[in-house]
C-alpha cells in the first residue's frame, strides 16, 4: 500500500488497537464474561471498518467486473442454478460440461498433490450420518443460527444478517442524530452475540419488517443447519445428511489405524459432497446448500508434531495475519513458514508444513499469490479443545473469503466418539523402557448376571469394563457398604440392581511395553466451490475492452488444448482425425472446433472457455513433412511444429513439465499472413 493511503488508514489502525488492548486487560483482569464480551464485538466491529476501508481504497483497475464474469461463467455452461426451468432453488447450482471438466481436474490434481504425495489413506464414506454420530461430535447441539419468517408469506430470513442490513440502512440517513448514531452502531456491533431475546428486542424496537413483502416477522428461533431425514422405511432411526467429510474418518480411524500397521502418524482423506441447510444463501457460489469437500485428517502422536518433511516447504513465504496482527491493527506479514513455526506463531511443524502444501496447491491452481493470506483464529473464535486454526482466505469481489481451513483439534473428535461408542480409539506408543503400572478394575460374575439381566447383561459387564480409576474406587466403596445388599447401576438412564457379591475390584501391578495415546488431529479442509470461484475470478480476462476469457493454468483448464482445422477443406479432416485420436491415446482432453466462421473468432471461442492452447491445420499441413501450428491462449504467440512432436509439447505444457517461453526458444514463432499481431 501506498503512504497516502497508510495516511488514511492510520487512525483505525490505532483504533482497533486501543480495544485489542482494553480486550487483553479484561481478560488478564478476568473481568465478568459481559464485560468481556462486550469489548470483543467492539473490537470486531472496529476490524470490520478497517477492513472495509481498505476494500475501498483497492485501486478500480484492480477490481474485476463481476457482471462480465458471471455473464461468461453462465453463458458457457460453467455452472447455473439447478432445476432452472422450475424457476430455481436457492443455494443449490449444477456444473456444466465446463464447469464439471474444471472441478474434475482441480480435484485430480488435488490428489496428486496431497493423497499421492503423501500416500494417505483415502476412504469415501455414507453421506446418510445417524442421529447419534451427529450428537457427539457436537452438531446435533451447536450447529444453528437464528431465523425469522414472513408471517404471511412464510419466507425465511437470517436473523443477524437480516438486523444487520436494516441498520446498516438506518446508518444511511444524514438526518439522524448523534445519539440515534451511535446507538445504532452499538446495536451492530452486539449482533453477532445477540441471543434470541436480544435480536428479537432489537426488530421490535426499529419495527423491522421483511425486506420483500413488508409484512411482520415472528420471534427469532434456533434453526439447525443440517439437513434431518430417516434413515429405513419405519422411520425410528433418525439420521442428517453429513454437514461435513470429516466424521466419516474419525468413526473410521480403528480401521484405518490397523490398515496402516498401528503406526502414527499417518492421514486419512476424503473427497465428497456435504449439506448445510441454509437460511438465506447467497454469494452464489460462496454459500451454497450442497458443496464438494476436500478433507484430510492428519493423525499424529499429541507429544510429538514434528513432520520429516518439513525442511523441504520451511523456505515458503506465505503471508500470514496472525492474531496479533488483528488485535493491533497491523496488516498481514509475509514470513517464512519455517520462521513462524520456530517463532511459535504457528503452533506446530505439521500445522505449518500443511500451511506451506496448500499455499503451493493454490498457487499452481491458479490463485493469485498476492490475494492469498493465511488469517489465525483468534481466542473468541477457536474451540476450546483447538491448539491453533488458521484460514486460507483469498480475496474477491466479495471480499476475503475463507477456502481452505487448517486447524489442530487436539484429539477432541476421537475422544467424543469413544466416549459415546464405547469403542476404543486410541493407538499404541512402544515406550523407550518397560514400565510397571498399578491396574484397578471391576471384575463381575458374567455368568450369574448373563442369567439375571439376560438381554441388558452385556450393557452391565461394557459398563463395568469402561469405569475409569475413580469410578472403579467410588464404585469399591459402595460394593463394601452394600455388603449382601445390592448396587445400583444407572447406565444411559436405566437402572439396575446388582448383587454386591457378583463384582469384585481387582487391584495389582503389570509390566507394560507400550502406552495407549489418543491422536492429535490436524484437519486441512478444502471448499472446493469456493476455490473455483476465486479461480475463476482471478483469471478472468478482458482483451481489447471487449473480449473476455478465462486464462486458467493449463492444469486445470477444462480442456488442455483445442483442434482447429483453417477451414472446411475435405483434406484436413484425416489430420483432424489423427490428431485427435494421438491426443486421446495419451490421455489429452481437447476440442475439436470445425465450425464456419474465421479462425480469429474460434480462437476467440476458445479462449473464452479457458483452452490454453490451439492446435490449428492449414494448407502447410498438407505438405510434408506434416506441420501444425500450435497458438498460447494468453500471448498468442503463435510457433510451427511437426505434427508427431505437437502431442508431446502440449502433454509436457499441460502437465507443468515445461513453460511457453522454453517452447518458443526451441522452435520458430509463426507470423499471421495479417502482419498486425492480433487475431482477426
């Protein structure tokens, strides 16, 4: 940024670092939770206005015309609303034959990027989830926002973004005075820790209505964002569509574990569709009610993160906006990953190597590095079991976008699934010597209690067998004051009574080799919509004013080159043939354009649907030996190439193998019969 506008910026810089200090001193001086959290949505909102400061300030020739992009995207069939001929639905879009071949290719080299590289373990798991795994992870309980409806036309509206925009609009009257003012503005700074009562307070007192039909709006109500279904024909089992890919791993993780030898650490990866229910979806594809993710579950010894491949990415500059940066108004830094794991910024060696492979996963996808930034988590944001979390957010019109998130959950999900499960997931370290541990367990009469409790025995004796050291002492306590009597046992809400003299505690010594750990995880996820749509919007090309294209890298452009004969001669069409048949047999997608119309305007057709190269047939063709010209879609250099060897060139340019400008030193640039050097 320039010193002009540092200028402008420097007093809500100072700002926002005021209140992330009056935040630090609450904390310290452990002031009541209001206080507290009174001071953090100040501190948010005084963000938020620096942030939308700088979004002002980005220079207009910076900026893309998204009309213009989405014209293109929709016109050609990249994607458009689902079910469009019933009139759409919200939030729901389907990918076209462009669209389909690009997110075919980002996911293709998604894998080759982590999963070979890496060689995870890549399952693909139900995307119906019961009831139960939902509850423990969390989901069933905390996975909601806060609705309101139209009380006659019964539309549906977010409750926060709803209040936000209704004073946001108040905001706009010159007319109003200082004390409304401000007001106002402390109501929005409150919004994002509003309960129902609060948010409900608010629409009552600004008489908000719906913003389409003006009619009254009931009272805010919790709506969970999952979608529920049941699961079988009866209807008892209760059961979401999965808001996420990451359950299936972590119910997974025995099998996995044993897959991989019982040996930490080790990654599972998943690539599926998940479901969040919505409210009011917008931003076209930034928020969305069915989504492709790509996730990885890095499991890992919680006393040792290190990573054996670390050195290889510690050099990778990446720009970081810690925490800090947040709280102290200061921008984002470009700092070397290996500097800010020793540093202690970034919590771990995996965490950041991880940070390294998706900046350098981005990049070559086709995000511009200076639209990349890596924002930490601050402590009101981050789970309570979460060590660190940083966002890949990449900035478009919309603003910065969260695409990619990397946290470290600690072993918080394996943990959950255990407890409620009871089933064990935890692995095995050899430890450096034998050691010897005191053991203290419940032994029960399986015999006697399988007769009693017949059915229910099993829920008695796996209730028994998991009772920690405490529980096994209270419970030695009560088997002692119980004497001839009987012990109740409340289990899930059952109760049962047990003769005292069918269970016995047990206690003694045993030399072990190895100890029992429940893994770290450290958990990168990838919106892969999102992804796309920051592609998209940062190769977006206007050529000549008019013209648009996408220059898509050749990796994941839809189509990895097109064949274009000159002109409708019959005796193109066996070198059409041929080549097209050389760039199927080695796996090159490509389009083969004989339509009418000159050869500047397919070019141009072409371009506009990201095919980075042209592989054109003229009159030399004929003549051997047999030569093509092959054209670059973003210079539109053109060079003259024999036919046997264009197939390898464009394989070797699609693949990253080699660059356009190594090509051109190698072979003669081809000069149009129009010496202008533009296409017609």
């Amino acid at each position: 940024m320039t010193s002009e506008i540092e200028e402008l910026l420097k007093p809500l810089r100072l700002a926002v670092a005021e209140q992330g200090e009056l935040v630090k001193k609450l904390k310290a001086e452990k002031a009541p939770d209001i206080d507290v959290t009174r001071a953090v949505a100040e501190l948010k909102a005084r963000k938020n206005t620096l942030e939308n400061k700088i979004e002002e300030l980005i220079p207009k020739e910076n900026k893309i015309d998204r009309s213009k992009l989405e014209d293109l995207l929709k016109r050609r069939f990249f994607y458009d609303q689902s079910f469009a001929i019933y009139g759409g639905v919200n939030g729901l879009y389907d990918f076209g034959p462009m669209g389909c071949a690009t997110k075919a290719n980002l996911l293709n080299e998604w894998r080759k990027f982590f999963i070979l590289e890496e060689q995870m373990l890549e399952i693909d798991c139900s995307m119906l989830t019961p009831s139960q795994v939902l509850v423990a992870s969390g989901h069933v309980a905390r996975f909601s926002d806060f609705m309101v409806k139209d009380v006659k036309s019964g539309e549906c509206f977010r409750a926060d973004h709803l209040i936000e925009a209704h004073l946001e609009k108040m905001l706009q009257d010159k007319k109003l005075t200082a004390e409304k003012r401000s007001e106002i503005e402390n109501h929005l700074r409150q919004v994002d820790n509003m309960s129902a009562s609060d948010m409900q307070e608010v629409i009552s007192k600004y008489n908000m209505k719906s913003p389409i039909t003006n009619n009254d709006l009931t009272e805010p109500v919790a709506f969970n964002l999952m979608f529920a279904t049941s699961i079988g024909p009866t209807g008892t089992i209760k059961g979401f569509l999965r808001p996420e890919t990451a359950q299936g791993m972590f119910v997974n993780f025995k099998r996995l574990l044993e897959f991989n030898q019982g040996k930490l650490p080790f990654a599972a990866a998943q690539i599926g569709n998940s479901f969040r229910n919505e409210i009011s979806p917008r931003s076209g594809l930034l928020r969305v009610r069915e989504f492709t993710m790509s996730e990885i579950e890095h499991f890992v010894d919680p006393s040792d993160k290190d990573h054996p491949k670390f050195t290889n990415v510690e050099n990778v500059e990446v720009v970081l906006y810690s925490a800090e940066n947040q709280v102290s108004g200061q921008s984002a830094q470009t700092v070397k990953i290996g500097d800010a794991v020793r540093s202690g910024l970034v919590n771990n060696e995996t965490l950041g190597y991880f940070i390294a492979r998706i900046f350098l996963f981005l990049t070559r996808c086709g995000v511009k590095k200076e639209k990349l930034r890596f924002r930490q988590h601050m402590s009101n944001e981050m789970a309570h079991y979460a060590c660190d979390c940083w966002d890949a957010e990449i900035h478009t019109s919309y603003g910065w976008v969260e695409c990619v998130g990397c946290a470290d959950r600690s072993c918080y999900d394996l943990t959950q699934h255990a407890q409620h499960s009871g089933v064990k997931l935890a692995a095995e370290k050899q430890l450096p010597q034998p050691k010897v541990i005191d053991v203290i367990e419940v032994v029960a009469d399986k015999g006697s209690i399988g007769k009693l409790f017949k059915q229910n025995a099993k829920i008695i004796t796996g209730y028994l067998e998991k009772l920690n050291k405490k529980q096994v002492e209270e419970l030695e306590v009560r088997i002692q004051n119980a004497a001839e009597g009987e012990v109740e046992l409340e289990i899930d809400g059952q109760k049962f009574n047990v003769k005292a003299n069918l269970l016995k505690v047990k206690k003694y010594q045993k030399t072990v080799h190895v100890e029992e750990i429940v893994p770290s995880v450290i958990e990168p996820s990838f919106g892969i919509g999102r992804i796309m749509y920051a592609i998209w919007e940062h190769n977006f090309v206007v050529r000549d004013a008019q013209r648009t294209y996408l220059a898509l890298p050749p990796v994941i452009a839809p189509y990895k080159c097109s064949v274009l004969p000159l002109s409708a001669n019959e005796e193109f069409k066996p070198f059409i043939k041929k080549l097209s048949t050389l760039l199927t047999n080695v796996g090159i997608s490509h389009k083969v354009d004989d339509s009418s119309g000159s050869i500047g305007r397919r070019y141009a057709r072409t371009d506009e649907i990201a095919i980075p190269f042209a592989i054109t047939i003229d009159f030399d063709s004929l003549k051997e030996p047999n030569t093509v010209t092959l054209r670059e879609r973003d210079s539109m250099q053109q060079i003259r190439i024999d036919l046997e060897e264009v197939v390898k060139v464009v394989g070797d340019l699609a693949d990253l193998k080699t660059t356009w400008s190594e090509i051109v030193s190698k072979y003669p640039l081809f000069e149009h019969q129009t010496t202008t050097g533009k296409d017609e």
